[in-house]
C-alpha cells in the first residue's frame, strides 16, 4: 500500500472515529439542536473530537488493546482528556462537586458509552453477519437515548424537547453515524500505526491549551489530571 492510501484510510478512520464518539458525548447528550449552537461549532466540536480521537487510537495502539476490559481503561483517558482539558469538568462544577467529577462524566458517559459502545461495541455488530447484534444494540441505544431525553423535562427551568425535533435530529444524526462506522471500516482501525512524530504532534495543542488555558482557570488541574493519566498509564503497563 502506498503512503497516500495509508494517509487516506488514516484520515476516514479518525474523522470516523471524531465523529462517533463527538455523537455520542454531545449529540446523544444533549439530545436537541441546543439554542444558539450553529453549523460551525459543530463542526468544531467534531475536529476536537477527531483530536482526542487520534490520541485515543494511539493509546489502543501503544498497549496492543484487543479486549473490552482493557477498552475501558483507553474510554478513561477518553474521558479525562476532554473533560479534564477543554470541558474542564473534573475539578467540580455547579451540579456536582469535586471529586465525584471525576468520574462524571468522563468514566460515567464519555468512556463506556462513547468510546466502548458507540465506537466498539456498536462498529463490531454492524460488521457482524448477523443482524441479530446490530439489532439489539441499535434498539438498546435508542430506546436509552429516548429516555434520557425525555429527563431534560425535568432540569431547572425544563428543556422541552419535542417529539419532531427530536425526530428530525436523531434521525439526521444516526445517518451520519451510519456513514462514520463505514469511514471507521475503511480506515481500519487494526492496522493503525501513527508514528511518534505524528502522536506528538497532535498532542501538543492539547498540552498547550492545557498549560495556557486550563491550568490558569481551575489551578488545580495542574495536579489532578497528571495524576490521574499517571495512575492510569501504570494500570495499563501492568496489564499490557
């Protein structure tokens, strides 16, 4: 395979990827088109996904990941990645306190559901020949999805989502979650291998907003999330 194939399927397979779990920690999350949300802060939304998608990708590739037990660990830096550098929820915020953020939403949503169901558990079905596991997930998720839309009733003041709108989004949405498991089967996920040089490249504005941004708002970050990735790096040497 030439390098401009390699490129090609490399850039299906984290847009792919960008997008999966981006459905799933924000679309599913908030469930409607939120007030004031345009075109391109979803498209925004959708490259920094694709960001900590390629570095979550990597982190699969660094320990040899194969099994869902150990795809839990790689949903952790998942989920201490964007909520502990951009969202900044981990050191606490108005409806929960610090440390119970950290586990929501980062191993509570982010992990498990995006990355370990969306991503994993849900792409291996659809390329299953049976229909049978596809099926049963796609009902799972949806009938989760439904329920859990309908709880934003209940917030303060109530989020009204309505039947149509919620229609019309859910149904655009799984569209292009349909097309990104197809980019993520083209891209080949078993054959990703980034090299250094690339891995450290697409760490370094996560490390600057990190050190520019986050730390001088929630100074605490500065100890928290190094610890946190330290504990969970030595967690997967020790079982790699």
């Amino acid at each position: 395979m030439n390098a401009l194939a390699r490129f090609g399927r490399s850039v299906l397979l984290v847009l792919g990827t960008g997008f999966i779990l981006h459905f799933f920690s924000e679309t599913v999350f908030w469930s409607v088109w939120r007030p004031g949300e345009d075109a391109a802060g979803r498209i925004v939304g959708l490259l920094i996904y694709s960001l900590f998608g390629y570095l979550t990708l990597a982190v699969i590739r660094l320990f040899r990941i194969a099994d869902i037990w150990m795809l839990v660990l790689a949903g952790a830096f998942f989920g201490w990645s964007c909520e502990g550098v951009y969202a900044m929820t981990v050191y606490g915020d108005a409806s929960m306190p610090f440390p119970l953020t950290i586990a929501w939403t980062a191993l509570a949503w982010h992990g498990p559901l995006s990355l370990v169901l969306g991503w994993y558990a849900l792409g291996r079905a659809l390329r299953s020949q049976n229909a049978g596991p596809s099926l049963a997930l796609s009902l799972g998720l949806g009938a989760f999805w439904g329920v859990w839309a309908l709880g934003w009733r209940g917030e303060t003041p109530p989020v009204a989502v309505e039947p149509d709108a919620f229609f019309v989004h859910a149904a655009v949405g799984t569209a292009c979650l349909a097309l990104a498991h197809v980019a993520v089967a083209l891209g080949r996920p078993a054959g990703f291998a980034p090299s250094r040089w690339a891995v450290a490249l697409a760490a370094l504005p996560v490390i600057a907003f990190f050190a520019a941004v986050t730390v001088p708002t929630v100074p605490m970050a500065a100890l928290v999330l190094p610890v946190l990735l330290a504990v969970l790096w030595m967690k997967c040497v020790c079982l790699a």
